[in-house]
C-alpha cells in the first residue's frame, strides 16, 4: 500500500513538471494558434538564466525567479513583435520561423556559454526530503508541484478575470470583430506570448536543480509540452491541466511496473491512438468557427 | 619501389586532374595507402563539436591537439611536423562516417583519432578496414570487437569490474541494481557484471534501462526504495547521469546506505552536476585527475594552461592524450618512406609509454591496451579520492564475457 501512495505522489510530481512546462505552451498556442517550436528553447534560456545568476551573482533560485521571468518574457515579446508578428496569419511560416529562432537561441548560447552541462544547486531550504502520509518525499518535488498549482491559478485569473484576458478571449474568437471593437490585437498577441515565453522560462528555472542544463535540453521538453497540450485539447486551460496528470501517473505507474523505455512507448502510442479518434484532444471548449 | 610507385600517384594523380573531377576516384582506388610526405605527417581528429555528445567530444579534441601540439613543439617525429585535420562529426554516426572517409581517402590521413560512442565506432569502421587504415579510439567501451584497423586505448569490461565488483560485494553487501541507458554498451557490461556476481555471491534485485537523454528517475527511485539495493551499479550515460545523481539527492536517499557505483561518472560528468550530488559515490576508472605522478601533473598543468584553469582531465582524455604520444612512438621507428598505417600498426604492438595514469602497453594480440584499474569516491569538490589501485597492470580481455571467444592477430578466434 504504501508503494501504491509513493507512486501517486511520484505521479503527481512528473504530472506537475508536465503542466509546469505545458502552461505556456498552451497559452500561445491554445490563443494565438502559433504552433511555436522555440517553447523548449525559452525553457532552455530560463534554466540558463538560472545558472547564470547563480554563478555568476551568487542568486539563489527563489530569489531568481522574478527576474527570470521578466527577462525571458522579454526575449518571447522581442520575437513577437520582430518575427512573429510579421508573419500574421501563416501558419506554416510560423512554425519554420520558431524552429529557426529556437535553433538559433540554442546555437546562441552554446556559442556564447559553452556546451558543457551546468546545474543549479537546489534552494538549501529545499534540499532535504519532508514526511508525507509516512512516505518520505522530496521537498523540492512538493514545492514544484505548490508552485505549479499556483501559476496555473495565476494564468486562469489572468486569462478570465482580467480585462487583457477579456480582450483576448475576444481576439480567439474573432480577430476582425474584435478589432473593430477598438481591441489592439498586436499589443495582446506581444503581451500574451511574452507570457507565455516567461512561464516556459520559469519552468526550465524550476526543474533545473533536478535535470541538467545544457544548450539542446529544451528539445525533450518541446515534446513533453506538445503531448500534454494535444491530449488535453488545445485551448483548454483545465485540459492541459488534466492531461498532464493523466500523463504523468501513467508514465509513472508504466515505468514502475516495467521501465521507462516501455512507459515512453506506451504512452506515446497512447496518445496516437488517442487522438486518430479524438482529434480534438480529451477536453474541448467549444468555439464559435 | 616506395619512390616509384609515389611517382605512379604523383602521375596518376596528375592524370586525374588533367582528365576532370569526376575522374580521380579510378585512381584513388588503385592508389597505395594513405602515405605521410613533404615533412608532413597527416592525422585526421575526429570529435564532435557540436550536436549532443559535444560536451564530452570536446574535451577529447582539445586533449588530442594539446599533445599534438606539445609533440610539434618538440620537434616534431624525426623533423616531421604531426599536421591535425579537425573534422566536426557533430554527433551523428552518419556524418561520421562520411568525415572518415574524407579524412583517409581525401586527405590521406595516416590515422584518425576519433570517436566518443560505440555507434560512432561502428560507423566508422568500414571505412577503415576497406582502406587499410588505422583509428585510434580513447573511450572506455563494452569489448566484444576485433579489428586489426583499431587500436583501443580506452578499458574493456574486465578493466573496470574485475576488481570493482568484488570490492563493493564485500564492502556494501551482495544486492545489486543495475541500472543503465538503453543501448549495447551498458547491457554488455552488465552481462559481465551479472557474470562477476555470480562468482562472487552477489545477486541481481533489477535490471533496468532508461531511453537515452532520459531525465525523470522518480519511478526508478521508487524502485530503489523498495528492492534496498546495497549498491545500484550505473552505467547511465550524458545528461541523464547527472539527472539521476541530482534526483537521487534530492529524494534524500544516502550515499554511505546506497551508494551508486558507476563505470562512467568521470571529472567531466562531476563537473556536471556539481560535486554536492555527486559526492559519495563511487567510480571504477584507469585514471583520476588526483592521480599521484609527475607525468600526471605536467599533464593537468600543460590542459589547464592551453585550455582554461577550470578545465578538468578525465579518464577519456587522458586516453587521448597517452594514445597521441603512442602513435609518435610508433612512427619514430618508422623510415620517413614507410609511414602508412600497416606499418604504424605494426610499430604499435606491444609499444609502451609512461601514461600519465602509469605505464601502458598495447596488446599485440588485441590491439586493446594494458591499463591501471582505480577505485575512487567523489568528493563534494568536484575531484576524487583513489581508494583502490591495482598492484599490476591489467591486461586487456575485449571477450571477458564470452569464454569461447578470443580476438587474436588474425581476428576473432573460436577457443576450442
């Protein structure tokens, strides 16, 4: 029994490390439809960011984490208004110009920080394992999941009880209409990808001290997020909350019972299947076409 | 007859390019070796720059050329100056292959110092053995190969278990968890692990292999936890060691209970991860960068100064660097007409240097190298602590897991 709850917590934990790097994924792509292939490359410069004021100001990672986020939303809303905004309305393009920005912000740092593989230390607060219903967990995987839980709440409010996430909601359902009703598409579209940058570089902040930190490690995660964002329904915030637990228990439960090669396998193929018959992911919002 | 038949190329190749591009390559196969000439002698370096494996193919570049250059600086082999051609592979065995091929057919490199990977390895070396030519590969890696075209001077897995596993069955106890990424080379030394605990008393509680590039091990964790190993046995590779060793501390398991003890943890994977996560655990290596010689210490000394004082030495570079100074060695007893890669290799066999880890022989059997076995335990500043070292050189068994098997001077033999 006690297996079993150490495994719901281990699922718990890979589930919470999913949403934390889907969640801005799923805002630029779940509103602004941009299938953005540097999502692994913004959580790669927010490890980066990590590292950098650590090492070099001597920052520990909580106290890094504001100016991590500014500074990579920064970098998203850059590309926004300098590439992506230029490419309004095509889709293809778009998704050739993310993976061109995304390979040249990975080229960019290996040049400028070498390749070799960096770390951040774990906050010394955070670095023991606490007691939980007599399971010992890492305090560190709990703290992911409470900040988790707490930037998911953040981007929900956001997204419905702001006037910005109004107008946004607006935008997705017509940009023309909405336009015409004096919204400025362009400053939100900026605004929300800056965003969006800024959560996946929070993320690529929070799981540095348990993964490494080197110039490719975002091509994994692109993936994971893509997965999570696509079985939950794409501009569903609660799907892609959803379908980041489901995946993270059952890659848990899979590689538990077998390893992680086979859980990699069963739930890719999962997914596949999954979606030859749900082509709109597990958890749709129904809008108006 | 060396000097006519250069002047048979030189015309050949004259010919070629008189007759057009697409013309040479009739010649280029009826041409003779690869040949050093013009007080040159060509290698090709063979380490990716860029692309995943860079990290580590880096430091075994700069290795390379450090000892290269030190050679020049020297004067060279007899008056000739060792001339490194740099390729970019950039981690892809593909492109591997075809930078090899370039290497010893277009530039006619007289050997090629290259690959970090076993699949790179194995990419390779058909192009070696069609052309007659010779690779040097530094890494440690699973055995279980025979090719007169290579020479190995990195541990097989007798070199790095055979006094490894017993001392950690006596030392922690007999359970075992072996854990590793999933490809040829850690199931290979596993085999030979699982084979040296059956002769020892041990017992296997897991097996189990994690994807390449692999970074979540809560669930292996989990495992762990419930089989109590006495030791988990690593042969994980690239980022995922060091997302192993940062997870494992931060679920609060202990080293002095449980350490890992991992054939492929070096200076350069601590570095990684930050000696806090690594410290504790063990490694089975032929070379430390603490290692206590002088020719070690002019080593060290002679990387940080060419290369940056925050650089560390590990036991692939220093592979590398010893294995340059061999192929001097073996080209030193060579006449300047005869330096081509048969007559390298031959020089090679049984050729002896002081290597910074101690004194090395090449195998003339084998081709693979008699190496010094090490035990150490990390230290949280990043170094290592020599627990354990050999009183005797260990020779070379590339088939230690297969008793029907040999590798001998004509190649892979059936023992009857």
């Amino acid at each position: 029994m006690d297996q079993f709850f150490e495994q719901i917590i281990t699922g718990l934990s890979i589930g919470s490390i999913l949403l934390l790097v889907a969640l801005g994924l799923s805002i630029i792509y779940g509103s602004m439809g941009i299938i953005n292939l540097a999502h692994g490359e913004f959580v790669m410069l927010g490890a980066y960011t990590a590292w950098l004021l650590q090492s070099h100001f001597g920052l520990g990672l909580l106290a890094s984490l504001i100016p991590i986020f500014v500074a990579v939303a920064l970098i998203g809303w850059v590309i926004e208004r300098f590439v992506l905004s230029l490419l309004n309305n095509r889709p293809l393009d778009t998704i050739l110009a993310t993976w061109g920005v995304g390979i040249v912000l990975q080229q960019g740092v290996r040049l400028t920080v070498g390749s070799e593989l960096r770390y951040v230390q774990l906050p010394p607060s955070l670095s023991d394992s606490m007691v939980i219903v007599g399971l010992s967990v890492s305090s560190y995987r709990v703290f992911l999941f409470l900040v988790t839980i707490v930037l998911f709440a953040v981007t929900w409010l956001l997204m419905n009880r702001t006037t910005i996430g109004m107008k946004l909601r607006a935008i997705m359902q017509d940009r023309s209409v909405a336009a015409s009703f004096g919204i400025n598409a362009k400053r939100v579209y900026g605004l929300t990808f800056a965003y969006g940058a800024g959560l996946a570089g929070l993320a690529g902040a929070l799981v540095s001290p348990l993964k490494s930190v080197s110039p490719d490690m975002g091509t994994g995660y692109v993936v994971d997020a893509f997965m999570v964002v696509v079985l939950g329904g794409v501009q569903s915030l609660a799907g892609t909350v959803a379908s980041a637990f489901i995946l993270g228990q059952l890659s848990g439960a899979i590689a538990f019972l077998q390893n992680d090669t086979v859980a990699k396998a069963l739930v890719l193929l999962a997914i596949v299947v999954l979606i030859r018959f749900r082509p709109e992911g597990l958890f749709t919002t129904r809008v108006r076409a | 007859m060396g000097i006519s038949r250069r002047t048979l190329i030189k015309n050949a190749a004259a010919l070629g390019a008189f007759t057009g591009a697409g013309f040479p390559h009739i010649w280029i196969k009826n041409a003779d070796l690869a040949r050093a000439a013009g007080g040159e002698i060509k290698v090709g370096v063979l380490f990716s720059l860029t692309g995943t494996t860079a990290i580590i193919e880096e430091s075994l570049n700069k290795a390379t050329i450090l000892a290269i250059e030190e050679i020049n600086a020297a004067g060279g082999i007899k008056g000739s100056k060792i001339v490194p051609i740099v390729e970019d592979p950039a981690s892809d065995p593909a492109t591997f292959s075809e930078k090899a091929r370039k290497l010893v057919v277009g530039d006619k490199c007289v050997s090629v110092f290259g690959s970090y990977t076993s699949a790179s390895r194995k990419a390779v070396l058909p192009v070696f053995e069609r052309q007659n030519n010779l690779y040097w590969y530094p890494t440690l890696y699973e055995g279980r190969e025979c090719s007169k075209n290579v020479i190995y001077t990195g541990a097989v897995p007798n070199q790095q278990q055979d006094e490894f596993v017993p001392w950690l069955v006596k030392k922690f106890g007999k359970k075992f968890y072996l854990i590793g990424s999933n490809y040829i080379y850690p199931k290979e030394e596993n085999n030979y692990c699982k084979k040296l605990l059956e002769k020892h008393g041990g017992e296997v509680v897991a097996e189990e292999y994690v994807p390449l590039g692999h970074s979540e091990f809560s669930s292996v964790i989990n495992k762990i936890r419930s089989t109590q190993p006495n030791v988990i046995f690593s042969t994980v590779v690239g980022d995922s060691v060091v997302a192993l060793h940062r997870q494992y501390r931060a679920a609060g398991l202990d080293p002095e209970k449980m350490p890992m003890a991992s054939l492929t943890t070096s200076e350069n994977e601590v570095a990684a991860m930050g000696g806090d996560a690594a410290a504790g655990h063990f490694t089975s290596a032929p070379y430390f960068q603490v290692h206590k010689s002088p020719e070690n210490e002019k080593f060290v000394a002679a990387y940080q100064k060419r290369w940056g004082a925050d650089k560390v030495t590990h036991f692939v570079s220093e592979a590398c660097y010893f294995q340059t100074y061999l192929f001097k060695q073996a080209v030193e007893k060579l006449a300047t007409s005869d330096i081509t890669p048969p007559n390298i290799r031959d020089a090679v066999k049984g050729a002896e240097t002081i290597a910074p880890q101690g004194k090395v022989r090449i195998e003339s059997e084998n081709l693979h190298t008699w190496l010094w076995p090490k035990i150490a335990q990390c230290k949280s500043n990043g170094q290592f602590e020599i627990l354990v070292e050999t009183k005797e050189w260990l020779k070379p068994v590339p088939y230690a897991a297969y008793p029907g098997q040999v590798c001998t001077e004509k190649g892979l033999a059936e023992k009857s």
